[in-house]
C-alpha cells in the first residue's frame, strides 16, 4: 500500500510539476529502502520525456530487483548535472548510484543528452567532433581507459566496441572546455553494474559547440511548438508526390483536423502555381522535399540535367518558404549512380505504395496500407486524385487506432537516430 501511495506521488511530482520550479524530486525513507532522486525539469517536452523515462526505469528496476529482494534497506540515489549555455544548448546528465550493502562496491549508471535548442535535435558525438577527428579520438579513447581503468577493462570487448564507434550507443556530455565520455560496464567491460568515464580538453580533442555563433531563441515559441513524438511508440510517414495540385489544401485540411503531418515531393513547375500552398505544408508543420522540377525520369538524364532540375526546384521551394528541402524522391522511384553525383540531398523511395493512381476505391487504397502497415513505413500516394484525399481521410483515424503517431521524414530520421542512440 505504501510503495503505491509513493508511487504515485512519484507520477505526480513527475508528471504534475508545471511551475517554474527546476528540480524534480523523490524522496523515499522507510524501513525497505532510501530514496533520494533529483532530476532537472526544463520545461522543454523532448528532454523533460527522456529525463522521466530514465528516472521511472531506473526507480522501477530499482523497486523489482532490490526493494522486493532480501537486500537490507537498499539505497537509490539519482542526482544529476544540467548545464544550459549559449541560450541554445541544455547538456545534461543523470547519475545513478545503487547501495545494497551486500557488495563491496555500488552500483552506478549514467544518462546523458546534449539538446540543441536551435535545431531542435540531441546531439550525438558526430555533431560535435568532425569525422577527420575519429581516428585520434578513438585512439586517445582507448589509451585514456587503459591508463584509467587499467585492470577493469576486457579488452577485447573494448575494441569490438570502439570498433564499431560511433554508431553504437555513447552516452556524452560537452562543456565550454571539455568533452567527457560515458562507457557502460556492458560495453567494455566484465562488470555490468558500473560505468567509466574519461574527459578530454579541447587542446586534446577539436570539438565543437558553435557557442560563439549562438542564435537567440524564442523559448515560447519552442515550447509551443516542441514535437510530442514519443520514440516508444510506432511512427509512420505519409507522403505525397507529384504535387501541389488543387487536391494538395484538401489533405491538409485532412491533417489539420486529425492533428497529422506528412511529407510532400513537390515539383519545381507547380510551386510557383500554388506558393500559398507550399506557405501552408510548411506553417502546419508539414515537410517538403524535391520531386524534380517537371517530373523527367531522372535516372535517365545526364548528371548535368538530374543536377539542373534538383537545384531549380531547391530554389523554388526556397524562395517561398526560405527553406530548402533535405530530401529527393527521383521520379518514377528510379535510382542510378548519376542520381548520387548529381545531388547531396537525402534520397529517398517508400516503403508502402498503395497505388493509389490505378482506378481502385478509397477504401481499397486505405486498407492496402493499413492492412500491411509497419513502424517506420513512408507511404507513397499521390496528392493529385480525389480518391486519394477520400482514402486519407479513412486512413488517418486507421492507422490512430492502430497507435500510429504521424511524422515527417525528418521526423523520421530524427526517431530512427534516438532510437538507436538510446
Ligand atoms: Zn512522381
């Protein structure tokens, strides 16, 4: 009865905390166990979200594998670090420390994440060393654990890990003057229950924050507009090609409603037809990516030409919405190498296409996505038939009901990386 009435308190100190106050807080004391958790609360949904789902995790394992245990009054401590500089970069980390009394030794954990306000986006260390800098950061990364940590490494597993650097899961933390490095016991090592840590100044490593050419912040404004993507839970990416067309306001006007985004492939000719069109995918939240200027099968084309109608249509788009797309769809799905040397956007195809331009019915092109459909599919339709704004209008409530949260590509991207990273 008692650890429900904690736990709940828990959810709502967690859960419950608007006020401008910055700390979150646990405290536990009873003749199970000791509690003592504090976690920063910023007030930015994507970071608070992750901080949470450490702390629940971490309070939740603690509660299963100590509390219940025979362990005499196991002690959980979380305490953390939260630096915010630059007005754009959060760097915070959670450090767990476990006492059973059982062991000679505690049991750590750690948690870290780098938030650039500005771009909206956790850094992983690929944001922050250049790739010409891997090969010495992965050398002195090893000689530093050696010399650190000496008789505690496998080192075996030490270099299948770096190895594999930078892909795998590295937590991190970056200040003004050093780079420190966080390494799971699981990674490195024979012991899962710690963590190693090793710091590099910048004379050691160039690493880069850009906190000179820091951009002033709307903090309202990325309050309110902070994506609610939760990485847990399955995403899928509508998107529309051959577009805008008089159709396009419709399927916005879909997505309004349902509270959705999606992805449109535009062509360069038809964005200076329908400017006010291409203002609103954007200003609603929605993504634009590159379709070619007039729909020429683009593998078929000279790199000149492929190049020619890419950066025609970029400027189109920029002209417009001051943005330029990250992502090419090359026409007819049709990939070759002179695509890749004509381009350095993004290429990307789809994973389900419902065909949604042979005469089938609404619900025919529906239930062919969301009969198959799976986390992390990108979906081909076409933004210039009616059926097809009659088939997203049965499918958006669909793929609801089926969990499906609705993201743009970069969106995607975004979610694949924290899943990995994480
Ligand atoms: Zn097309």
């Amino acid at each position: 009865m008692k650890k429900i009435l904690i736990f709940i308190l828990f959810l709502i100190f967690i859960t419950g905390c608007h006020a401008k106050e910055e700390v979150g807080m646990i405290m536990e004391k009873s003749e199970h166990s000791m509690i003592s958790i504090h976690y920063p609360i910023t007030h930015i949904k994507k970071i608070d979200k992750k901080v949470k789902n450490y702390v629940e995790e971490v309070y939740s394992n603690f509660q299963e594998n100590y509390v219940s245990g025979d362990t005499l009054q196991p002690e959980l401590n979380i305490d953390y670090t939260y630096d915010f500089y630059s007005e754009r970069y959060f760097v915070i980390t959670l450090f767990t420390y476990i006492n059973d009394y059982s062991f000679d030794t505690a049991t750590t954990d750690v948690f870290s994440l780098v938030y650039d306000s500005s771009s909206k986006k956790f850094l992983t260390l690929l944001d922050v060393v250049s790739p010409n800098d891997w090969t010495i950061l992965l050398e002195k990364t090893k000689i530093k654990l050696m010399k650190d940590y000496e008789n505690e490494l496998n080192e075996q597993k030490l270099d299948e890990f770096l190895g594999d650097f930078p892909v795998k899961n590295v937590y991190f933390s970056i200040h003004p003057n050093d780079l420190t490095l966080y390494f799971l016991g699981s990674q490195i090592s024979d012991f899962d229950d710690r963590f190693f840590a090793i710091s590099f100044s910048s004379s050691e490593i160039p690493f880069t924050l850009q906190l000179e050419s820091s951009v002033a912040i709307n903090y309202e404004e990325i309050l309110e507009t902070e994506s609610s993507i939760d990485p847990t839970h399955p995403v899928v990416a509508l998107t529309f090609d051959d577009g805008p067309t008089s159709y396009t306001e419709k399927i916005l006007d879909i997505l309004k409603q349902e509270e959705a985004v999606a992805t449109f492939f535009v062509l360069g000719n038809k964005v200076e037809m329908y400017p006010d069109v291409i203002r609103r995918i954007v200003e609603e939240g929605s993504e634009i990516g590159n379709h070619s200027y007039n729909h020429k099968w683009l593998s078929r084309l000279s790199v000149n030409e492929i190049k020619w109608q890419v950066d025609k249509t970029q400027e189109e788009i920029f002209s417009i919405t001051g943005k330029y797309p990250r992502y090419l769809r090359p026409t007819y799905g049709s990939i070759n190498k002179r695509i890749y040397t004509a381009t350095s956007l993004n290429v990307v195809l789809w994973t389900i296409d419902p065909k949604d331009w042979k005469s089938k019915s609404s619900k025919e092109i529906a239930k062919d996505v969301y009969e198959v459909v799976e986390d992390e599919d990108i979906v081909l339709m076409h933004d210039n038939h009616k059926r097809t704004i009659d088939a997203v209008s049965i499918l958006i409530p669909k793929l609801k009901e089926l969990g499906y949260q609705f993201v743009t590509l970069s969106e995607l991207e975004e979610v694949k990386k924290l899943r990995e990273f994480y």
